[in-house]
C-alpha cells in the first residue's frame, strides 16, 4: 500500500467544493509526497484528476508542485473538458432524434450528474452516455440510432443472458459508447427499483437546452448508491463516484423526504447498498446529513476505513467472483439457472466469433472449447473464494 500522505493528498484534493479545500493541510502534505507519478495515475483511476487541478488551481497549491507534475494535472484537465464537450454534443444529436420520433429518454449517470452537480464540464469525466427507454420503445430507439450510423461491435452471448441485463449491448457513435437502458438494476439484482415509478415521479430537465426527464431526486439517490455498490460488488470502484453522492447530497439534501426515502429503500430491498455507500462518503468527506438515528444506522454498513483507502487506492474490490456467484444464486428458478449456465458456456457464434476472433469450423470449435474451459475455470475460482471466505469467517467467530 502506497503511503498514507500520498491517499491524504488524493481524498483532500477530490473535495468538490473549492472553499472546503484544506489550504492548510494540502501545502504540508506536497512535499512529503515522494511518487507523484503513481498519484497522478490513482488520481486518472478514479477520474478525480481533473478535479484535483481545479481545486488546486482554486487553492493556489498549484504553485507548490514541480512544474512537470502541473502540466500533467492541466493537461488531464483539458483532456476532460474536450471530451466531455464532445459527448455532450453527442448526446443532443441522439436525444432530439429519439424526442423528435416520439421516444421519451431519462438522462443517467454522468450526463445528468454533470449538467446538474458540476460547475465545469472538466471536473466530471464522462466515459459514455446512459440513456433510459421505455421497454417498447427499446427496438425503435435502436433502429434509428443505427440508421444515423450507431455501430453495434459487441455481440451478446445470448437472448437469454441480454434479458436479464439493464441495458442493451453498447452502441458506438463517433468513438462514444452509448447504452440503452430498460431499467436501473439487472434482473437478478436482489434489489428491485420499479422502473413504472421511475417514469411516472421523473421531472423535466433543461440539459444543454433539450427538455429531458431526469430521475426523482429520491429515487435518484438511491439509484447513485446503488450503483456504486453494485459496481464496486462487480470489482471496480471510482472515488468519482463517492464525489457524486456529495455533491448531490450538498444540493439536494433540503429537498430529500427522508421519511420517504427509507421507504423506498426499504422496499427497494436496497438498505445494504445504500448506506453501504453513503457510509463509505461521509468517511471520505467527513459529513453526515442524516439525523443522529439514521447516521448510526448507516455507519454499521459502513466498510472499515483501511477497507475503503484501498478501494480508492487501486480502484478495484477484489470481490467480483463473489459477485458472479450472487448474480447466479439470485436466479429464481431451476430452469432460469440451467438456462443461465446453458447461454454461459455455450454463447451465441457471433460472440465466439467477436471475442476470439476466430475463422473456420476449427477455430470456432476452439472458441468455444476456450470459452467452455474459462467458464469452468471461473466456477472453481468462486467454490475456492467461497470456501476460503467460509473458513475465514469460522475463525473470526472463535
């Protein structure tokens, strides 16, 4: 693990509003940091690099790095304000195009979040747009995003697999990856948000000047939470991703019902998720929103602190075999799991053909003997963890 200042510095220089910056701590911990490369490239992990300048910049601490480091931080900076830019413009060309056929879209993720949370369109970097549509509006709104030139290079392992999934297989547009999404959480996600009461409480936005619906600020909270969560279950974690929770909470948190939305967390089955990630945020930037009672409640999800600076530090969770266990145990019926492990080891050719680019009858057959051998490799490595996490826990209890 990589010294304590140098995660010091990451945190303290993420904080997305200026004026609570540290401009004490921050020029104290410049010089005691000895691998500036390594925490330029945590900080481009978890997309907080161009925040990070900014707050600098704000500070005035900007000065006190070596001039090469400065570079490297402004250029990261500039690099997400062209992208951003560029999917932003994106995103107005396929949203009046879908609007103007008759298909209504939420904005997700890190197009809404910027639009609405971020003073610059630099300091939240965008990988791709997530657009939320109606179930049967789906294959409409895929028509026409491929008819003015979206590319579909991914193919799906299956129907089956693709049904129990949010999201349709990316699109492409202009080096853009775009998602289609019928609802927020997978079908084999233990937690359930109706995606009826997501259109029905969703409220109109202006984002870069197109009338589009934006998810209720409840529901919303919920949503960042649990995808974080459910991200980081997946192995992967972005300090981004806590920022945003901060950032709306510092907006938002008048406006939220707290009543309302324990409820909805409650029946959302999404209590775990939730204040796992919320308390998580309130570690990172020492605030707490929530009344003494629901504070203490939200702190017993938390994960320990060493716990979450080595999320942040390597951006990963090390927990994804687990997670592909869950999603598996999370199929209800015997036939569904049959068939899920049917469409596993044995995928569409087209994904056989894509993933192992492969030609000819015999190459194909040793596509899909690769892809058979992973997928068992894959299920012995989820009996060992979850025999050496059964073993651990035994232990712990003595």
């Amino acid at each position: 693990m990589h010294s304590s200042d140098e995660i010091q510095f990451l945190i303290l220089a993420s904080e997305p509003s200026p004026e609570k910056v540290s401009k004490d701590l921050l020029p104290e911990l410049v010089p005691k940091i000895e691998r500036w490369n390594w925490l330029i490239e945590c900080a481009v992990r978890n997309s907080v690099a161009p925040l990070i300048f900014y707050n600098l910049q704000a500070t005035g601490v900007i000065k006190d790095l070596q001039p090469k480091y400065r570079d490297i931080f402004k250029q990261h900076y500039k690099n997400s304000s062209i992208r951003n830019l560029k999917l932003r413009s994106i995103f107005i060309e396929i949203a009046e195009k879908l609007l103007s056929n008759g298909i209504e879209i939420i904005a997700l993720k890190g197009i809404a979040l910027q639009h609405e949370l971020y003073s610059s369109p630099a300091l939240r970097p965008m990988i791709d747009i997530d657009l939320l549509v109606k179930e049967d509006k789906l294959e409409q709104a895929l028509h026409i995003l491929i008819e003015i030139g979206c590319k579909t290079p991914v193919y799906s392992e299956s129907k089956y697999i693709d049904s129990l999934k949010h999201h349709y297989p990316p699109l492409f547009y202009k080096g853009v990856s775009i998602e289609l999404h019928r609802s927020l959480v997978d079908a084999y996600d233990p937690v359930k948000i109706p995606i009826r009461l997501i259109w029905e409480k969703a409220k109109k936005r202006q984002i870069e000047g197109l009338e589009v619906l934006t998810i209720e600020l409840n529901q919303q909270l919920l949503y960042l939470c649990h995808h974080v969560y459910s991200t980081l279950r997946g192995g992967s974690v972005k300090l981004i991703w806590y920022v945003d929770i901060i950032v709306f909470l510092r907006k938002n948190f008048s406006k939220i019902q707290v009543e309302q939305f324990k409820q909805l967390t409650d029946n959302s089955n999404a209590k775990e998720s939730v204040y796992h990630s919320l308390g998580t945020a309130n570690y990172l930037f020492k605030e707490h929103f929530f009344e003494n009672e629901l504070n203490s409640e939200i702190d017993k999800y938390c994960p320990r602190p060493q716990e979450i600076l080595l999320y942040i530090e390597k951006t990963k969770a090390g927990e994804e075999l687990i997670h592909y266990y869950q999603k598996f145990i999370n199929i209800k019926s015997i036939s569904g799991k049959l068939r899920y492990l049917q469409n596993r080891m044995f995928p569409s050719v087209n994904y056989v053909k894509r993933k192992y680019k492969t030609t000819g009858y015999t190459s194909l057959s040793a596509g899909y003997l690769r892809e058979f051998v992973s997928f068992i490799s894959l299920g012995i490595r989820i009996v060992v963890k979850k025999l050496i996490l059964k073993v651990n826990t035994k232990k712990r209890v003595e």
